[in-house]
C-alpha cells in the first residue's frame, strides 16, 4: 500500500493524473498550493495526491520520472508506506506487497550504507558481542550481536546499485562495506586482546565450499526478495546474511591476536568469506533484476538535478 503525493508546476497536474490513469491507478486527488521558498517569490503549484497498492505505485513513479514532463529541478514527490488503506479498491487489492518502488529500496539501501558515528558504534559494539559469544560458545549472545550488525545492507547496496549503473550508491555502498568490515575486524582484535588464546565456536569452518556457496546463494535471493517485499522480514534476513559472512572477520581479527594455527587454513577461509560475499551479491542483484528494479528514473532524477551523468 502506497500514498504518494507529487508537487508540480501549475497547471501540470493534469499530466501526473493522466499517467497515474495508464497505470491502472482509479482515483487521483489535484489541488493547487502556493510554495514559499527563501530568496524566491510565491509561485503557485499542483499538489496531486494518489492511493494505490504497491506494485501500481511502483509503476506510476517509476514511469513518472522518465516522462517527457517530468523534470527534477520543479517537480517533487513523496512515497509513504501507511499501515491501512480503504480506498477504492477492496482489500484484497490494496494490500499486495509486490513490488515496492525501486525508489524506496535505493532510498533505503542509501541510509544503511551511509557512514556515520551510529553506524560506527553499532557495528564495533555488536562486533564485540559476537566476538565474545564465539570465544565463549555462548550461542545466544552471538545471536543479539548479529541482530544490529547492519552488514548485508551493504551488500545489497552493491548489488542493486551494480545491476542498475548507479554509481554514486555503488560507491557508497562499497565504502560502507569496507568500514564495517574493518571495525566486524577490530571488534575480534578488541575481544582478543582482553581474552586468552581460545575459540569455542568455530563450527562455520568445518562448511564445504559447495555448503558455503548454496547457503550464501540463497540468502542473497532471499535477502533481494525481503527488499523488495512489504511483507518481508529484512531484518531476520539481515540476521542470517550476518551470521553467515561477519564471523570471519571476526575470526580474522582473533587470530591477528591469538596467532595462527597449523591447522587453521587462513587463506581457504579468506576465499570462502571473499566467494560469500560475492555470491550474496550477484545473486541479491540478480533478484533484483528479476523483480524489475529499474534504475533510469533514478539516473534520470540525478543527472538533471546535479547536471551530473
């Protein structure tokens, strides 16, 4: 379920009307505002405002913002997700969850891979709790760790980002990545330096590679599908991308203090985590692909409101 209000030009609201119509969306509310914005003159403006089920919606903003009209410098929008939606469409209509606007998703993936002091401490505090949980085999402090290890976000950053040519998310997300996994690293680093040499848990490198691989394979599907769903579970999904790639770094950043072992197998273990990754990440882009995540209204947004390509 969507509600999506579009601000534009006077006498413009027309044509968002006449498109929401093609895209199978009944009603359209037009009405007309007066903008105030600082160092220009009050300007008259078209506010149309659109109740639809998501995957309609999808269609709408997406086509919108590739329309011969639509230029990003005077037109504005705003997507809401509300909690119920009588309108006019029964039930059974409003509420189908497939497929959010690519919008949402980039929006989304661009706030869990920006770089700031929240991210920066949840991350080497969860790092913390995870690493102790594994020196100590203490299954259920693993487990809340890994529930605010915002990692697989990144992740999925990269693989929309990648499948749509989007660059600027792409190296956002490829920052981020690289950020968290320095600290999931320094977060073992710490553990092992307050602890004595010793791992209790290290049950995710007795894996085969092909375990390793269909594991990560689903996960990047699943982790694609949850994106893209109202009704997925993103952050249960986020738990299992987690649990799946982020100990190995930890395990790395132990074994900088600890040392290695003769049996440890570092570098095996670093083409597993690096072919996880990879694996997550072709196929999330994959499933985005697969779910028409499309990415020329955003280039179209972005080039002609910064002038950038």
């Amino acid at each position: 379920m969507r509600l999506v209000t579009i601000q534009t030009p006077k006498g413009e609201g027309q044509k968002v009307a006449e498109l929401a119509f093609q895209k199978g969306i009944s009603t359209v509310a037009i009405s007309e505002t007066t903008l105030y914005q600082k160092e220009s003159a009050p300007r008259s403006a078209d506010v149309v405002d659109i109740q639809s089920n998501t995957p309609k919606v999808k269609e709408f903003v997406e086509s919108l913002m590739i329309a011969s009209f639509y230029n990003p410098a005077s037109y504005s929008f705003t997507v809401r997700h509300p909690e119920s939606l009588f309108a006019s469409e029964p039930p059974e209509e409003e509420t189908k969850p497939l497929t959010r606007p690519t919008t949402d998703v980039y929006e989304e993936l661009w706030q869990f891979c920006k770089v700031t002091v929240s991210l920066l401490g949840r991350v080497f505090l969860s790092a913390f709790l995870v690493a102790y949980g594994m020196r100590e085999g203490f299954m259920p402090l693993v487990i809340a760790g890994l529930l605010f290890l915002p990692y697989h976000h990144h992740m999925l950053g990269i693989g929309l980002s990648a499948g749509m040519k989007e660059w600027k998310l792409f190296r956002q997300a490829l920052i981020g990545f690289a950020v968290t996994t320095l600290l999931i690293i320094l977060g073992g680093v710490a553990m092992g330096l307050l602890t004595e040499p010793g791992i209790e848990w290290t049950a995710f490198m007795e894996s085969t590679v092909l375990f390793s691989f269909l594991i990560s394979m689903a996960i990047g599907i699943a982790a694609g599908l949850g994106a893209v769903d109202d009704a997925g579970r993103r952050e249960l999904i986020g738990l299992a991308a987690t649990a799946h790639i982020s100990v190995y770094p930890i395990w790395f950043g132990f074994k900088f203090i600890y040392g290695f072992d003769a049996d440890d197998k570092p570098w095996h273990l670093l083409l597993v985590y690096l072919m996880d990754v990879g694996t997550l990440i072709l196929f999330a882009s994959i499933t985005f692909k697969l779910m028409k995540m499309k990415g020329a209204g955003i280039k179209n947004f972005i080039k002609g409101f910064t002038g950038s390509p």
